[in-house]
C-alpha cells in the first residue's frame, strides 16, 4: 500500500469469525465512506499489530471468537479492555444470550452490546452512532450487567475461598471423586493405602462442612460451575 493511500479518518476494525457477517458489515460501512477493516489474522498479537496501523476509531468485536492461531482461547473482555485503553470505543456484537459474558466486556469498557439476531439496518444504525460516539445502551440496562458482573465475581472469589481450603492432594481426590472413582480405586491408582485416602477423604469433608463423599462432589461441581460464570 502507498503512504499516500493510508486514511486517517478514524477507523471502524471488525473483528469476528463470522466472514460472511464481518464482509458484509465491512462493505456496507465502505459504502457509506466509512473507513472499515475487517482483522486479517484473529490473533492477539497479529490484532493489536493491525489495530496500531488504523486511526482509533471503534472495535466491532465478537464474543465467540474461539481460538486464536496461537491455539489459546481469545477473551473478548479482556481484548475490550485493552482497545478501551488504546483509545477505541467498543461495541460487542454477539449471538450469544451469556450475559456474564456480555456483563463481562461491559464492565471492561465496551460502550455497549448488539445481538446478530437484530435486523441488519438496526445494526448498522447502532454502528454508526457508536462511532459517532452517541449512546448506544440504556444506561440501565448497562447498570444491571454491571451489577450482574459484581456480583458473579464475588460469588467466584466465595467458590475460590472454600476450594483454597484444600490442599493440592485433597483437591486431586475430590476430582477423582467426581470422576466416580471409590475409595479403593484412588488409592490403588495413587499407591497409597486405603487407610490414606480414607483420611484425605474425611479432611475433605470436614474442610468442606458436608457429610457425605456425594455432598462433597455436588458442593465441588456447583462451586466450580460459579467460578466459570
């Protein structure tokens, strides 16, 4: 590309799986003179290298982005919160309904939401008074995701509390527990005696204030259930 030919008009850089979805928002946007740029590699590296040739304008950015060509997952909120920081205004566009999710990226900055479902005209609309930097979110809807998202974070730090109060060891038996493996098992498995593991099992329960190995699993399973929320 010639220098000449680099726009500096403030960019709208869409970034989502979705080619069919991602090409059609980037042509129609062009055919409004806007400048639009669909990421060439969804990768977090290869994201932030292609955002740091593009005026900060808005990140158009979905949830599901799967993984990235390094192979790890790519995290929408926290990819939000670094393009909030670099001077972008992000819009979510998703076709999910998780809202720990959605309250997730709000709480990291992004100015708002829209679903895939919306009829396309309402999408392109909302793009652009997001770019314009008009509202784009009720203001207490984006209250109610904010309150949401604390409220999952507190609940995730009360499941890491409970399970820090095992041991590495104990945290090994109750997993193996939940697989459905007996007593007997583990500790053939792990060459230890039965006696041993009789007694983790016991300190488990104890740590965990249950009475049985069944509470135990259920307590183990409903904990770690929040802590993904």
């Amino acid at each position: 590309m010639q220098v000449s030919d680099v726009r500096t008009d403030p960019a709208v850089f869409i970034i989502d799986d979705h080619a069919l979805i991602s090409t059609t928002i980037e042509f129609t946007l062009k055919g409004r003179g806007i400048n639009a740029v669909r990421a060439q590699v969804l990768g977090k590296t290869q994201l932030q290298g292609q955002a740091a040739t593009l005026q900060p304008g808005l990140v158009l950015l979905d949830l599901d982005l799967g993984n990235g060509v390094d192979g790890r997952p790519l995290d929408a909120a926290t990819l939000a919160g670094e393009f909030v920081v670099q001077g972008w205004t992000v819009l979510i566009l998703t076709g999910s309904t998780d809202r720990g999710r959605i309250a997730a990226a709000i709480a990291a900055g992004a100015a708002g939401w829209l679903s895939k479902a919306a009829p396309f005209p309402d999408l392109i609309y909302a793009i652009l008074d997001a770019l314009a930097g008009r509202p784009v979110m009720d203001a207490g809807e984006r209250e109610r995701l904010l309150v949401e998202h604390r409220a999952a974070q507190a609940q995730r730090r009360s499941s890491d509390q409970v399970l820090s109060r095992l041991t590495s060891r104990e945290r090994e038996v109750l997993a193996q527990l939940e697989a459905g493996k007996r007593a007997t098992v583990i500790a053939e498995e792990s060459f230890v005696s039965i006696s041993t593991v009789r007694s983790q099992i016991r300190s488990i329960l104890s740590k965990l204030n249950v009475k049985s190995q069944l509470e135990a699993v259920a307590l183990a399973r409903s904990l770690r259930k929040q802590r993904r929320v």
